[in-house]
C-alpha cells in the first residue's frame, strides 16, 4: 500500500508540473524576450575573453529574428552556441517567468602551440582551437613537431610548471628538436633538456639540486645545454661562444690532437704476381737469362719500404 501510495504521489506531481509549464509556456509564448528578460553567465577557470555577452545577445536575436519566447528553438541555440570553438559548453533554459537564461564555460588555454606553420590554442583536455583577432591569452608558448596524443601530458607539465615557484620562474617556453622535449629558461642561453614527459616531477627536482649547488655560482651564460633526460645523472654543454670557456675548449682540443693519427695503409693492387711476370716473359721476344733478376718481387717490395710517408706518424708495413 506504501509503494502504491508513492507511486500516485509521484504521478501528481509530474501532472501538476507539467501542467503548470504548458501554462506558463502559453502565457510566455507570445511575449517577446527583451533585453533585460536574457541573462548570460561566462563561468571559467580563469579569466578569458575569447567571447562576451554581446557576442552572445547577437548569436539569440539571429536564432529568433521574431523575438517572441514561443518561437525560440533553445536546444538549436544551444547547439550553435557549443559550436563556437571557444565554448567548452553551454546550457540553455527558460524559466517560469519567460527569462532566458545562458550558462556558458569558455575554454582556457594551457599553451600556445607553433608547429607546421599552425599557430593556435589547447586546453587542459587536449583540444585545439584557433587564436582570437581581438584577444591573446597569456600562457606557455611551445613549439616543433608535437603529436595529438601528447596534448594531454603537455598540459599536465605545464600546469606544474605553472604551479611551482622555482619552475614559473625559471622556465619560459617549451621546445621539441629531434623528439627530445627541451624547457627555454629566462636566464642565459642555455635550456634544459628533459627528454620524453614522463617523471617531470623528478627531472625538474634534479635541474633545482644543479642551480642550488651549482649554477647560483656560475655565469649562466656558460652553458648552451643542461640536460636531466638521464636518470641520475646531469649533463652540460659549455656554450663556445662564451670567453671564459676559451681555455678549458682549447684544452679539449689539445688531449685531442695528442691522440696518434691512423694512417690508412693501401696495398699495391697493381704490382703484378710472380706467375704472371713469368707468363709475360714467355710470350715476349727471347731475352738474356740476366735480365730475369730484375723481375724479382722481392726487390720491388724493398723500394717500397724505402719510401718515407710524408706525415710524421710511424707506419708499419707487412
């Protein structure tokens, strides 16, 4: 009996309700929606200004040329205003009044991506949307060969870049050369090479140790790369064009020239074989049995090791 009791309840309910909106519809439907009977709400994260309320009064008026709240189509509107490549999403309703109300969310961009002569926005899930003529949001700039399905890690660093105090301020941009993921700093030239996305937490944590103990002592001009895509490990890259670098460069290259040059030994291809010369002999006019000594290969293998190579380094000959 409690069930059924519930269950004729419930049905009431809807059948009053339902009621009452097809008379407050009929009593709106002829009205028109005026200036002040459109509400819109821009909801985001953060701030951004890819659209505005005017832009979405415009969108309303086309969508209803007559005015009137009985020919509004609202999930029509609503599915123009998703479309906008800067809407995240929208909802529209009407209240029991006759007020039309627009809850929109804008996308808000994590990096600005350059690649392939494209330049435009992604958001935190990884969608892509054009650049504004009116506005430009502030945000990581990135740029080379980036995949679609690397979108989503992308965001994930740079919001933790974003959200930690010595990252924001060291890193200032983001670039792929060669499939190796690299952070531009703002001091020096120099970047940091990290590799893939994956354990950025512990990457960036290994740069932080090297500035603490290490770079707040040097010029940052010194370097042209720190690289931390090594695990444990952290290797550097003197900038050439740094004076101070002249000497431990110069050094380099002295270890280098003290090296022992390898001269390519060629063996004479062309010095004919001893059953040869004999054949050559025979077919050849009658000649003095002295003459038969010249031929001998064994002394054309002594003017050969007479002969000095015009480089310094030793040559052994077999």
């Amino acid at each position: 009996m409690k069930n059924k009791y519930r269950i004729i309840k419930i049905a009431v309910t809807v059948i009053l309700l339902g009621f009452l909106l097809s008379f407050s519809l009929k009593k709106f439907s002829g009205q028109k929606i005026t200036d002040d009977k459109i509400s819109v709400k821009l909801n985001e994260k953060a701030p951004v200004y890819f659209i505005d309320e005017k832009d979405i009064r415009e969108i309303v008026k086309k969508e209803n040329p007559s005015g009137k709240v009985g020919a509004l189509d609202i999930p029509a509107l609503e599915k123009k205003i998703n479309a906008l490549p800067a809407v995240d999403s929208a909802n529209v309703y009407l209240n029991l009044n006759g007020k039309l109300n627009l809850d929109i969310v804008q996308r808000v961009p994590v990096f600005r991506l350059n690649t392939d002569g494209r330049d435009f926005y992604v958001d935190e899930k990884g969608t892509e949307f054009p650049i504004s003529k009116t506005y430009s949001h502030p945000c990581m700039l990135v740029t080379g060969s980036v995949k679609k399905d690397e979108y989503e890690k992308l965001a994930e660093l740079v919001e933790k870049i974003d959200k930690d105090d010595f990252s924001k301020k060291y890193f200032i941009g983001i670039s792929k050369d060669n499939g190796d993921y690299n952070l531009l700093t703002s001091e020096g030239n120099y970047k940091v090479e990290i590799g893939d996305l994956d354990n950025i937490e512990f990457k960036v944590k290994g740069f932080k140790t090297f500035v603490e103990k290490y770079l707040v002592f040097q010029d940052p001009e010194k370097y042209s790369m720190v690289s931390v895509k090594y695990q444990n490990q952290i290797v550097t890259t003197l900038n050439p064009y740094f004076k101070e670098n002249d000497s431990i460069l110069k050094a380099g290259n002295k270890e280098l020239a003290k090296a022992p040059a390898i001269i390519p030994v060629k063996k004479n291809e062309d010095k004919p074989k001893a059953t040869e010369v004999k054949k050559q002999i025979k077919k050849s006019d009658p000649i003095p049995k002295k003459t038969k000594t010249i031929t001998k290969p064994k002394k054309t293998e002594k003017k050969l090791a007479v002969e000095k190579p015009k480089t310094k380094a030793k040559v052994k000959i077999e």
